[in-house]
C-alpha cells in the first residue's frame, strides 16, 4: 500500500512538471499567436471560465488538483481542439466581491502632486528587481498570496527551498502577495503543486506575461464615429489612471494632463513611451492632438517595457491606481487568465472604478484575452473609419462594445504618429466614459456599462455578435440614456 502511495504522488509530480515543460506560445502583436486559455468547460477545468471566483475562494486551503493547474500553464490545443468558453455576454456587474477588508492606512504609495517626479513603491520588500522578459510567465518565479506577515512568507521560503524576491501588501487582493524564486530549476506547475498543500498560502499562480496591443500602421475620425461633439468634448477633473510604458511628459499633447506617475518596474530602465503617450493622449491630450476628453486627470503607472509587462508589475500598477480615487483604469494590453487579475479586477470595480481594456490583437482564432474577459471588464475591439472591424482583432462572447482603433493620428515620444490596434480602441472608449461622467458624476459603473450596451449602434449580425459585441460606441446616445 505504501509503495501505492509513493508511485502515486511521483506521477502526480511528473505530470505536473510535464505541465509546466510544455511550450506556451508568447503574446506577439507582429505575429500573432495563441494563448493558453481554459479547455473543457465539461470538466473542472473548464467550468472555471465561466466563473472566475471557481478554483478556491480565498481563504480556501488544500490540495490543488492537476486540471486546476492545466488552465493555466497549457496551451489551447492546435486546430479543431475544444470550443473556447463563452462566458455570460450580460458580464452581470452585480457578481462582483466584496472590497477587500482591510485597514484604511494600508496604502502602498501617497499621490504625486502635478509635475512632481514619478513614485516608486515604498512598501515593497525586494532582493531580486523586476526585470523585462519574454514569454507567457516568468519560467523560475511564482506569485502567492499568504495569510500572515513577512515572518511567515520567509518561513514559506524556507519550507520549500524558495527565495523571496518581493513582497508587499496588496490592497485590491486584500492579503499579502509574494514573489518568489524558483533557485533549483523545479518548473513552476511542480513549486505551485508543492505550495498548494501549505495552508498558509490563499491563491498560487505564474507570473504571467501580458503585451501591449498595438498593430504596426488620416486624421483622428473617432469624434465623429462615436458621436461626440469635438468642440463639446470634456473630461474635466475627472481622475483616469492609465497602465502603460513609461511616457514622454514633455509632448505638448500632454500638457497639463498628467496628475500623477507611478513606476512599478523601476529597476528596468525605460527605453520605449511611444505607447503610453499615445494612450494617454487619445484619452486627454490638449492641442491640436486634442484628446477624447480633455480635462481630464491621467494617474499614469509605467508597466510595461519592450511592450511586455508581468503580472507582479501590473498587480503594483493596479493597486497604486486604486489608491488614486480614480473613477477609470485604462488597461490596453493582453495576457492569459490569472486568478490573481480576476481578483484585483473585481475588487477594482467593487470600488465603482470603470475597467476598460483591450480585447486583443491575435486575430479571429485568438484565445480569450485577458483582461478584457473578465466579467465586469469592458473589452473594447477596434474599427476602422468606414466602421469596419480590424481584421486582427480578437474575436469572442466577451468583446462588449467597438471603437474607432485603425489609422489614427496619436501624440507619440516623437511628436505624432498613425496608430492601429485594440488599446487605442480602448483609450477612445476611456475618453468617452470620462465625458459621461464629467456630465454625471453619480453616475455608477453598472450604469455606465448598461448604457454603453443598450446605446451602441449594431453592426454585423443583428444584435450582439462576438465581432463587435454590442456594435460602435454612441457617446450621444448613452449620455442621454435613462435607467
């Protein structure tokens, strides 16, 4: 019975790390790839996407069975494999937790005032700086969050021969997340395995990759096509935060609108901010690259270099976000599901933020892109100036609403430049988002997600189809929605 017992245990591992061996295909905006996603929703796996809070509750403890680690660290099988899940395209706001419990002076970082210089955290406990990689996750780290203090993540460490890299307080995922480093080469789906029979560790999960959605490329059209008059647009005082690259606050497209900088990889230093500017100046740039929603306050975290970012960054990103009173977080990049994510989103809408992304770049046969799948995300895809998707665009049940996203005039590190892609598509919708409020400001995130659905302008198939979703932003026509 006993040599049962340990024949058992060593295939459990075995398969475990021929989970974590297999090649996962990286996020690409030049070549576009699959991503791993959930399989069969037939089987424990599965029925995870259409809930996001299946696969532990937090607080929850024991033994991670292996189709728990599959959704994760396994490809989409190629060609003809299992249907993609379909989650609820109602994406019902009411489901969302709780705001996490904790104390109010947990904050991670004060604001910047207006110009001051770009924060860093200032509760991170770091040995091992982050660092930019390709990839989907980081193949010698994992992130878990622990109930206890830093004496108990060291004994955590200790237990099973792993190194802390970082560890802070997280005010989104309401507990401690810890990063730590795998030293002797186990792969990842074998350390999450062997950490999930610790009951002091609540959620475990890779560190995953996300990557930028931008497509390489006449004037901006998206006033006209959303419906919002350009001379009336206005975004003021409202608080936006933006997760992106570093950015060039020195483009007089951005004067005056950036609030606050946050940088959650300081360590890596920044060569790109083509991206950020971008983003947020179709947002709230001023000038004559005027933006969306001028007026507006941008809360700009850097995230992101070399168009790739990971999940322990954009979680430090997220959290710093939440700490600003912002009312939208703009998050145009794409990466596979991550329970940690899932959380930090809730929670972030929970506190009645407006959560706009990207739905992706990878084309129709993409996977799901996260985390725009999220329920309570507004995935946001792009289209062109006739009203035409961009053919790279991802396709799904969870893509939400359309927006103008190809061939627009952006600030950019070097003045301007032609943009296309899903997370300028997202910055639109942003803008838009922001001129509702600007006008009602006791307007809800449930109210402003009902009204953009039951106001956008269908295209394609009638009704709501997984091209454009709910059809083109109508900025007019959800101003003017009643509930």
């Amino acid at each position: 019975m006993a040599a049962r017992t340990v024949f058992g245990f060593a295939g459990f591992l075995l398969a475990a790390a021929t989970i974590a061996a297999t090649p996962v295909f990286a996020q690409s905006t030049n070549q576009p790839q699959p991503k791993p996603d959930c399989l069969d929703r037939t089987n424990a796996a599965g029925a995870d996407c259409a809930n996001d809070e299946d696969g532990g509750t937090p607080g929850a403890t024991g033994a991670v069975f292996l189709p728990a680690l599959i959704v994760d660290l396994f490809p989409n099988p190629a060609g003809g494999g299992t249907p993609l899940p379909t989650p609820d395209p109602r994406r019902d706001p009411a489901s969302a937790l709780p705001s996490p419990a904790g104390p109010a002076d947990a904050l991670l970082v004060p604001a910047a005032a207006p110009g001051g210089p770009v924060i860093s955290p200032t509760d991170l406990v770091a040995t091992v700086p982050q660092r930019a990689i390709v990839g989907d996750y980081v193949p010698d780290e994992v992130l878990v969050t622990v109930d206890g203090d830093a004496g108990v993540v060291q004994q955590i460490a200790a237990s099973f021969g792993l190194e802390v890299r970082s560890q802070r307080q997280s005010r989104l995922l309401g507990t401690t997340l810890a990063r730590f480093g795998i030293l002797d080469g186990r792969p990842v789906g074998v350390v999450l395995a062997q950490l999930a029979a610790d009951g002091r560790t609540r959620r475990r999960e890779p560190n995953h990759v996300y990557s930028l959605q931008q497509a390489a490329a006449i004037v901006n059209y998206a006033f006209d096509r959303i419906e919002l008059d350009e001379k009336q647009a206005s975004g003021e005082n409202v608080r936006i935060a933006v997760i992106d690259t570093g950015i060039d606050d020195t483009n007089p497209a951005l004067s005056g609108v950036i609030a606050g900088q946050f940088d959650a990889m300081p360590d890596v230093p920044i060569e790109k901010r083509d991206h950020g500017t971008s983003i947020d100046g179709l947002i709230a740039g001023v000038g004559a690259l005027k933006g969306m929603a001028p007026g507006a306050k941008i809360y700009h975290a850097r995230a992101f270099e070399g168009g790739k970012s990971t999940m322990d960054v954009i979680l430090s990103a997220l959290d710093w976000a939440a700490e600003q009173d912002v009312r939208i977080i703009n998050m145009s990049f794409v990466g596979p599901k991550n329970d940690l994510l899932g959380i930090a989103c809730r929670n972030a809408r929970a506190l009645g933020i407006v959560l706009v992304a990207a739905a992706g770049n990878n084309g129709p046969k993409a996977p799901y892109g996260y985390p725009a799948a999220f329920d309570g995300v507004i995935a946001v895809t792009a289209t062109d100036a006739k009203d035409g998707l961009m053919p790279q665009a991802n396709r799904g049940a969870y893509v939400f609403i359309s927006a103008p996203g190809v061939e627009m005039v952006a600030p950019s590190g070097a003045g301007s430049e032609v943009v296309t892609g899903t997370s300028f598509a997202a910055a639109i919708v942003s803008g838009a988002v922001a001129n509702l409020i600007h006008i009602a400001p006791d307007r809800s995130a449930d109210e402003i997600e009902k009204a953009l659905a039951a106001t956008a302008r269908d295209l394609g198939p009638k009704g709501r189809d997984n091209d454009f979703g709910y059809g083109l932003l109508d900025t007019k026509a959800a101003e003017a929605a009643k509930e």
